[in-house]
C-alpha cells in the first residue's frame, strides 16, 4: 500500500523562498493582514488530514468503488468517504479560500492550490467530489443574483451541500453547441429542464445533503449552436425558502459509467426527467458563464496530476532504495548485501528525477499561477488586475494539458522503477497510472487546451500575454544572466525563450495560410510554451538554492534543488528539440492522406 | 465493444512486395517447396480464427478474470478461454513452424509471427496461454536429453499440453542470481524442488491436459549467483513411459495476482513443495539455456505490442469517422451533418497516424527480424547463419523495448481519440491501454532491453553487429538515394545512420571512463536506433509503393504507404533529436544527486 507524506518543505520553499508570496499577497488590499506563521499553519494542518484521513481511503476505494441503487437512484461511495468528507466540512476545510460574505475564511486561493495538491496525492477520487463544489461557487458568485447567492453560497462554503456540472451529452462532449437538453419556461420564473447528461463527475453521491447541479441546456427559441445554450441551476432537492430540503427534484442518477480509474469517484449519468431550474445569468449566454467554471477547474486537473505525480514519485523511491537487485555498473555499492538498492543503477535514477522534476516543476507553476489569480481576483490596481488576468488565461491551458501529460509519463516511469511489482494492485502504482489517464481528457482534452493556447491566448490576441510573459523571462534573464555560476540554468532558458519567439511567429504566419496549422503544431507548441514555464521556473529555484549555499545554509533541500534543475535541462528539456522540429514540419504530412485511406 | 480487421494486406504488402520473403525463404532448405499461395492461405485462416474465435472473448475476459479454487489449487480462465483453446489445438496451429520431426507442420517462424500478431491484436491475455508453449518448446528442442524431446516435444507441438517459464521469485526478477528455489538430486536421477516462484503467467489453467514447467532453481552444491542456477522441467503431472498422465506433481498455484491488465491470463503465484523435476542441460548453466526461452519471448512480448497498436488504431479510426464533433478550422467539410467527423481535425490525425505508423513500422520490423530468425536456424551457410544469428542478437532487445513502449504510447493515444468514452470500459480502448502497459516489464524491463542493446549487443562486440547493419542501410541508401523523388526518404535515413554511428562511438569511448554512462544514455540509445531501424523500413516501403505507382497501379494501398512514410519522417523522427541530446549529456545530472537526497 502506498504511503504519502505532504512535502511542506517543497511548497514553503515554492511560497516563501521563491515567490515571497506573503509579501505578494499582502499588497492584495484582502490579505493585508497575512503572515507567514499562518500559511505554514495551514500547510501543516492540510498535510495532516490529506495524508491521515483521505490518503488511507485510496486504495480500497479504487477496489470498491461506488454502487447505485437502481430503485432509488441513490449513489454509494466507497466506505469511509462520507465520515472523511464531513471530517472535511468540520474542518472548515471547503470554506477556505471562499469569500467572508459567503462565509469563507478568505485566504488567498493560493493557499487553497496548496491544500489541493494534498489532497489530490491522498486520493483524487474522494477529492473531486468537495473539487466540484468550488467551481459551482465561482459559477454562481460571478453570475448568481443575489437570491441565489445568498441560498446557495453559504451552503457550498460550509461543504453542507456539493456541486456538479452537467455539460456532457452522448453525442457532445466538446462540441457543447450540439447539446439537446430542453429548459421550457414555467408560469413562476423557473423553467423545467428535460434531457439526458453522461460522465457527471459527483453527479449522485452520499456524502453531502444536497447537490447543486450546474446544467446547461437550451431555451425553445434558442439560437442553434454554441450560442443558444443557457445555464441553469438544478438542486437535488428544492430548496426552502430558509434553506431546508425541500421535494426531490427529478434529476438522477440512471447510470454509473465503469471506468479505467478514479472508481472511488462516480461518473453519473444523469436523467433529467422535468426538473426545476432556474437560469444562471443571461439567456443563451451559459457557456460564457460555464466558463468561469471550466477555467478553475482546468486549473484543478493540472493539480490533480501534480498531486499524483508526487505521490508516485515518494513510493517509487523508498522501492528503489529497499528493493535489491544487480550491482551497479561501476561495482557494488551495498557489498554486505546480496545485491545493491536498484537506486544506484542510472536509468532507475533517470525514471524517479523525471518524476521528482515533474512534481517541483508543476508545484511551482501551480503556485505561480495561483498568485496570479489572487492578484487577479484581489487586485484594486486596474492594470495589475487585467495583466494577471491576461496571465492567468495564458498558463491555464498550459497547466491543465502540460502537467496531466507529465503526470502520465511521471506515474508510469514511477510504476516502470517497481519492475513487475508495479503492474500488480497492491503496490498501489498502477492506481495512479489508471487515475492519472483521465486528467488528458476531462474539462477539456489536452489537444483543446493546445487550440486555446496557439490559437486563442497567443495567436488571439497577437501575442500580448505571451510577450509580457516573455518580458518578465527576460528581465529576470539579464538580472541573472551576469552572474557565472548561474549560466547553466540562464543560457538555455534564454536560448528557450527566443525558439518560442520565433515559433510563435512563424505558426502564426502559417496561420494566415492555413487555419489547419494551428491544428497541426499546436500540440507540440502547448509542451514547449511548457517547458518555457519549468525551464524559467527551474532556473529561478535555482538561483535561491545557490544564493541560499552561499549565504552558508547547508540544507541539503538546496542541494537537491540544484539536482533536480540540472537534470531538468541536461533530460527533460531537450524534449524542445523534437517538438520545435515537429511543429515546424507543418500540418501537411497530417491532412495528405483521404479519410477513407486510414 | 472493439472490433478487428485482420491487415492481410499490409501483411502481404510486408512479406511479399518489401521482402520477398518467399523467395528469401525458399533458399533455406526445409522452406524450398514454400510458395506465396501457402502463404496466403495460411494468413486468411489465420486471420479469420483470431478475428472470429479469440478477438470475441477479449472484453468478456477482462471483466471476467481467472478463479482460484484454493482447496483445488485449479485456475478457472475465462468463459470460452478452454473452447477457444480446444479451437486452436484442432486446427493445428500449435504446430505452424514446428519441426516435422516432432509433429511439426515445418512452415517457417515468419509465418508464426503473423499468426501471432493477430492473435495479439484478438486477445493478448488469450495467447499467452499457447504463447508460452513456443518458449518451452525451443528450450527443450535445443537443451533437452532424446529421451525429454521425445516425450514432451510432441505434445507441446499437437498443444494438447502447455508450456510456463518459473524464474522470477519474490525477491528476484531482473537478477535472477539471487534466486533460492533449491533442487536436492534424488537416487533415481530426478530432483526435489522446493522454492516459491511469481508472477508466473500460465502457470496454471484449466485449457489444457498437462503444463510443463520450466523451474530455475540451485543445486545443493551450486555457487552463489548467476553461475549456480539450473534448469529443471518440472511437469503438473508426471507423465508415465506412453505419455500418459501420472501423479500429480506438488507444483501448484497458491495464488493469482491483480493485475492492471490482462486480467484473462493467469498470473501465478507458484508453490514447489518437494516437486520432481529433472535436470535440462548442464548444471549450474540453466540461465544460458534459459535464455533460448527468453529472447524467443521478447520478440514475442513486442508482437504484443504490435498487436495492440493495430486493433488499437483500427477501432479509433472507425470512431474519428463516426464522431460528429465541432467543425474543421479550415470550414465546414460535412455541412450536411450537425457538425464535422473528428477525422478533419489536425491533431486527431496526428493521433492515429501515430498509432497506424507504429503499426506499420512495427509489423515490418517484426517480419524483417523473422525472416533473420529463419536464416539463423535454417540457412545451411555458416557464414548466412551466423551473420543472421547476429542480426537477431542486435534487434531483439529493440523489438521488445521500441515497440512496446511504442505500443503504450499508440494505445493511449487511440483511446484519446475517443475523448472520455476512451476512459470507459465498454468502449474497449482502456483495456488495450493496460494490457499494454506490462510489455514494458515482462520479459526484461525495457531498461534491462537497453543495457542489453548498448552493452551487449553494441560495444560488446565492438560494433560488429551494429555495423553490418550499418551497412545494409548504406548499402541501400546508396541504391536509391540517386532517385530524386526517394530523396525525402533517403536524406533523413542516411543522416540518422551517421549520427547512429557517431553516438555509439561517442558512448564507447565514454564508457571505457565510467561504465555507467552506459547505463544512463542505453534508454535513449535504443530508442535512437529504434527510429534507426523504422526510418529503414518506411524508406524501404515508400520505396516499394513508389515503384508501384510508377507502374501504373491504383492500389490506394501505395499511397498510404508513402502518406504514412511522410508522416513518419515529419511528425515521428524528430524524436531522435531530443534522445540524442539527452544520450550525449551524460550520465552526470543522473549521479550527482546523493540517493538520501531523493
């Protein structure tokens, strides 16, 4: 069974040494009052209960999974998961981030980021189900009334109830302007809503009282397509006017999807047998809406595979320094023993720092971006404000498709290190790989996210936010640059920087020719716009652990650090390589071939 | 639920057109009566059994999985696992490319390796059961006394009984040195074996009459490690003179492992408790002879992969034609349907091109190396036979680590097409993903594939190998790198043969200084050299499907073959340049780390 143990180090190491995020939040006329005691506490506090109370529920609850109950549509997690979610809620856990008028504790979402990467090594299907919540609350405090803020958002702060986004149909999952669910407009403002939603993650479930479905669906004089859909609002149970339970609502579970992974999570799909809504701001305007959604959730897959990136990479190395098998290649290093740990051979080695630089890299992104978005959320300075927004819709697709498909790769190579081990259940490896798969394709696949990026972050709006983004690099660059000791990290990143100047450049010419050429580099550009971001984050980590050794500290967290960065650029990066190449192939080689010849 | 298409024309196009293999065949003595008609027939037939008996039960026994009676210790397979297998015994298939001598049908292993392909693509986890009789097979075939041919070789030919290969024990896989099953000889010449041995795939089912295992286990006066082990063939039940089932053998299975995939082999846990085996060659040489075995089964394990990368990529092509998802970026191609077929778009191109290239590349890899096989165990030319020998030496560790992890990156992305319904069971596409997964491990994790490459198989013999290969490709370059229209092909080949070439210099000379640059640049080497041996190929078949076109033919099968050659070497090849930067950063960022600091 796979153990996990929350890397405070590594995420105080991001905050405060990195990025002096106290010192960035404070300017956040919110989070005046923040200090570092608090943070540290907070990060104490949710390692304890990710790593005590969820992580041990992760494995059985892959095995067991979760049951429906056909007659009554109810929906069973696996055992323990409900005590672990009301241990949750107890905790205040839910409110954290959450704005005190809805009665949050309002810490900085960047905390929240740090609570989340947590829980997502302990058990990212038990984690998805309070995950949900969050994106119902942002939907509905940017685009609720009043009335149903008030209703709804306490009870979502306080974890008493749980949210759910029913997007997917049988025949959309992308294309949500094919969706056919049916709002018809009742006498008393609500409208009754009627169709059928498939993979509604939490959609049913026995963990809160209540469920506050998001759904889109049509209005009978919609506009088709994209621009006729609308969202709703769709409790499990009708509310009262004072907030107790009123009728079941008929919106249920008809079905549990069985899965590759996240069993411990149920996949719903959800009937939609004339249920009372209520539209969530404008007509036809509910994608727009479901966007604020979407976005932050984007930003949770990413940590989803962060989370499992790290935990891998923890089990993997304590079985590569237990488990004895050959002699190093330059002699024995363990000679009293039958056989050396497998952690002296290099390619054993080369598996875990994939992982482990992964796991730093997409720690330190997430943190990144996190900081940005409270800037962004909390800022009273108008351009600061729109920049970090600007920001913030750069990195999201980045975050969500770079980091899930490292987090395959990583909790893969992590199983790989086990050797036939890895492949059996109980060693808890093949969970993650299994977990890990999904986060490619939900909220959006990864080849999505590489059409937000090229097309519309960067190409969209002619390279703004990639150019301020660039100048930061760069300022950062020509301050670092001088400095000897730091040219191994500087050279090769700004040597980055100007490869993804002049791609973005040269696809967007391509672009004016052939719209197809977005579509056919913009894969391989989202990784190298990627290991844009862990090449300068790397060499900013970098730069604090030599600056930290010099100043005499002899934290071997520092030492590492350094490690890790050179590993990043002599393996990882050279990635660039073959992407760049790829990418500038075009999209010929791709659209030549007749459908019917495949 | 997937579906399967046996490629007999790819298959034809590989055997016939790019190696002539009945010409090259019919100069090895046994094969001098083979002809192209016997071929043909052999490839429908075989086709339609996997298609329409084994392709069937794969899904069902996935869900289904192998029973353990514990008080029997008897393995129930799957429903129809026995039937499908009694099928298979019935039409002789068992005995495909075995030697007359021993009930064999005499056809060449090239054959064999067809039939196997598609019986991967129907159902991995059902052909490992007949899978593992080949490997017993050659290993008695080539290390058994008369007496043990005669009495076990028959039968394993006819199928009527199987094979299994018990190496790995709790403690041990990759370094079978340390294993402790013990062998204590008896007064009438047999042996006491006692030990415990897992994962031990086929070690015990219910399709067939007796399973012969092959047992590695120390005799009592044996040296420590690697140079004390012994082969022992250690059958279920002991037959009597007439080949009749005697007494029950103490070998049994003590239980069934979980698997992430391949849930309808069984995968033993295999108890020896005093049970009589007897000696297969010399003492303490048993790894040696164990080795027949075990690359028979690499090649094996990549045809595995190969088979799931093709009825991976089919099923995902049926479904990109199917899938009506948003429309292409370059306008509307289907505007009479609510929204275009996913196949218009450039990255779900890129996606099954993958796959159908790894397919492609994979089967013409498989076929070449065969057709080696056949000259190394037929050719009459001891110069030809050895040079083959050689050959098969060089590309086995790349068969079975280049094509399965390969095949895990075609499968993944196959199942990507489908969007979440690749993550659900039902779709089928998630199985193959899992079952592919352990190909990486077993049979020699693809590390160990790569020490063997680099190590072994290259600086251990100083390039011999490598060169001659070398110099087919030269060889061949130098034939068709005159005609203009192969010069897209040929220029990147040659290329990538000098840097081949240079890079395996370049790690030689570093290897004298540190022997573990070897071990930390093999991985990436042989995926080079992988990319090597495909880039042949393509060349090779666009050569082919070149010189058919200008004949005249309309064979859309040509122009396929040179859109996927294409493809190849814009979108596949440039992976060489990240691998060969990363190769030639050495070993350094790998060591330096000390193992406390992980």
């Amino acid at each position: 069974m796979p153990t996990y143990t929350p890397p405070i180090r590594d995420l105080q190491f991001v905050l405060h040494e990195m990025f002096d995020a106290v010192g960035t939040l404070k300017q956040l006329p919110p989070h005046g009052e923040l200090d570092a005691d608090t943070v540290n506490a907070v990060l104490e506090e949710a390692g304890k209960f990710a790593a005590g109370v969820i992580a041990p529920l992760n494995a059985p609850g892959d095995i067991q999974g979760c049951t429906l109950d056909r007659d009554t549509h109810a929906v069973r997690t696996p055992e323990g998961f409900k005590a672990a979610y009301q241990a949750y809620v107890d905790g205040g856990w839910p409110a954290l981030s959450v704005d005190p008028a809805h009665g949050g504790q309002g810490l900085p979402l960047t905390l929240n980021q740090c609570l989340y990467e947590m829980l997502n090594s302990a058990n990212q299907a038990w984690t998805m189900y309070p995950g949900l919540s969050h994106g119902a609350y942002e939907c509905l405090h940017a685009h609720g009334t009043p009335e149903q803020k008030a209703l709804y958002l306490p009870r979502l702060t306080s974890g008493e109830w749980t949210g759910s986004m029913c997007l997917t149909e049988p025949h959309c999952g992308t294309d949500l302007g094919l969706l056919r669910t049916k709002a018809e407009p009742q006498a008393d403002g609500s409208f009754r809503l009627t169709g059928q939603k498939i993979f509604i993650s939490a959609g049913e479930h026995d963990l809160a009282a209540n469920i506050v479905h998001l759904v889109l669906a049509r209005l009978p004089d919609a506009p088709a397509g994209s621009k006729g859909i609308s969202l709703f609002i769709c409790p499990k149970f009708i509310p009262q006017a004072d907030g107790g339970l009123g009728a079941r609502n008929p919106v249920f579970c008809s079905g549990l999807e069985h899965k590759m992974g996240i069993h411990g999570n149920s996949t719903c799909q959800m009937t939609l047998d004339g249920a009372t809504g209520w539209l969530v701001g404008q007509p036809n305007k509910g994608l727009a809406a479901m966007f604020v959604m979407m976005n932050a959730a984007r930003l949770g897959v990413g940590c989803q595979s962060l989370g499992l990136t790290e935990v891998a990479y923890q089990n993997a190395v304590t079985y590569a320094r237990d488990r004895l098998q050959m002699r190093a290649l330059t002699g024995p290093k363990a000679p009293d023993k039958p056989a050396d740990p497998i952690i002296v051979h290099p390619d054993v080695r080369r598996m875990l720092l994939t992982a482990r630089a992964m796991a730093e890299g997409g720690r330190a992104l997430l943190v990144y971006t996190a900081l940005q978005l409270d800037t962004a959320l909390a800022s009273d300075d108008a351009d600061e404000k729109a920049a970090a927004e600007r920001r913030v819709a750069l990195l999201t697709p980045v975050v969500k498709a770079f980091l899930t498909d490292n987090g395959w790769t990583a909790t893969s190579a992590c199983m790989q290190v086990y050797g036939g081990h890895g492949y059996i259940r109980e060693w808890g490896m093949e969970q993650f790989v299994r977990d890990a798969r999904i986060n490619m394709i939900y909220e959006g696949t990864n080849t999505i996210q590489s059409l937000d990026l090229l097309g519309r972050k960067v190409l969209g709006d002619n390279g703004k936010a990639l150019k301020e983004f660039g100048r930061e690099i760069a300022d950062w660059v020509e301050e670092h640059g001088v400095t000897e000791s730091m040219q191994e990290f500087v050279n090769p990143l700004a040597d980055l920087g100007d490869k993804v100047t002049k791609l973005s450049t040269e696809l967007g010419m391509k672009a004016f020719g052939n719209a197809d050429e977005v579509g056919g580099a913009a894969v391989d550009y989202l990784r190298v716009v990627g290991h844009l971001c862990f090449a300068y984050l790397f060499a900013r980590a970098a730069q604090v652990a030599q600056a930290r050794i010099a100043a005499g500290s002899d934290d071997p967290h520092y030492r590492a650090k350094l490690h890790v960065a050179r590993f990043y650029f002599a393996k990882l990066l050279p990635e660039t390589a073959a992407l760049i190449r790829s990418a500038r192939s075009g999209v010929g080689s791709l659209m030549a071939m007749e459908a019917d010849l495949f």
